[in-house]
C-alpha cells in the first residue's frame, strides 16, 4: 500500500476515533449512554427528562421492588432479577452506576440502575430486593439514602448483560406482562 493511502486511511482512523470519542458521557467512565435511553418521558400526567449528568449526590428517600425473577423487563431491555444490585432512577441515565448509603446504618452498595422509577411521591430511587437487603432495609420498606453517580455501566448488548429477548425456558411471553 503506497506511503500516502495509508497516511490517509490512519488520518480517517483518528478523526473517527475522535468523533466517537466526543460522544461519551459527562459523567465519567467512559461510556457513552443511548440516546434512546435519555430520551423524556411521561408517567401518570407526569414529565421526566432523564440526562447525562456530570455530577449527582442527592438524599432522599429509598424503597424497594421486586418480581418473580425474569418475568419482567426493565428500561434497558433486561430481565429483572431481584438478586442483583440494581435499581430505578427516574432520571439518572441509563444504564449507570451509583454508591446507595442508607443513611440509618450507614451500609453502602453499589447498584447498576437499569430501569425507570420510582413514581410514588417523595422516593428517589427504588432498589432491587438484593440492595435493599445489603442495606439493611427490607422490613421497613423504605429508608432515607445518599445517591451518588459513579459513572457509566455496561449496555445490555455489550455481551457483559443478558439482554430480555426471549421468554425463558418453559415460559409462554403472552405470560410475561
């Protein structure tokens, strides 16, 4: 390959690493966040607008929910388990890593939040029943917490998540919702 094709095929490299590079997250981490995942949205007559924070530290008040696992999808088109660390955020982008402290105890867990929520008036952030147990908070339902963004996680097709595509195994999909 001559001297000058290959000068620009590494220049077109670049400038496309670049661009790539120009949409990553403010939030840190490095990964970018779908735009589909930061798109408003609208609950019970109510307007969210989820985006791509460069900073989140909020208190407030936790809860938590759960589902028989894989029965039920989350905003990132994943199954939900409630034996992992997860959680739903009604703006944090998604999917992204926050630092949960119950502020009771002062336990911590770091969750992936990969779905949308809570919607009852006053709670911030609805957590898994796996987080809600490693802080300490499942009989009482609710707890006042501290929220802070880590950073990106993983998206569901990055071979790291199993994406919710199918039933499972001896489960009609007309069952699942």
């Amino acid at each position: 390959m001559p001297a000058g094709v290959r000068s620009f095929l590494l220049l077109a490299a670049l400038a496309a690493a670049s661009a790539l590079g120009a949409c990553a997250s403010p939030g840190g981490g490095g990964g970018p966040y779908r735009e589909a995942n930061l798109r408003p949205y609208e609950v019970n007559g109510r307007h969210y607008t989820p985006e791509a924070y460069s900073h989140y530290d909020v208190k407030g008040v936790a809860s938590w929910y759960s589902y028989p696992s894989h029965t039920r999808r989350t905003a990132t088109g994943e199954w939900y388990d409630p034996g992992l660390l997860t959680a739903a955020h009604k703006t944090l982008p998604l999917p992204c890593v926050v630092e949960v402290t119950n502020l009771a105890n002062g336990r911590k867990v770091r969750v992936r939040v990969n779905d949308r929520g809570p919607y009852a008036d006053g709670r911030i952030i609805d957590l898994s029943r796996a987080a809600a147990e490693k802080l300490g908070f499942t009989r009482e339902g609710t707890t006042r917490v501290r929220v802070k963004l880590i950073g990106p996680a993983p998206v569901a097709d990055s071979d790291q998540v199993e994406l919710a595509e199918t039933a499972p195994a001896g489960q009609d999909a007309a069952q699942l919702y």
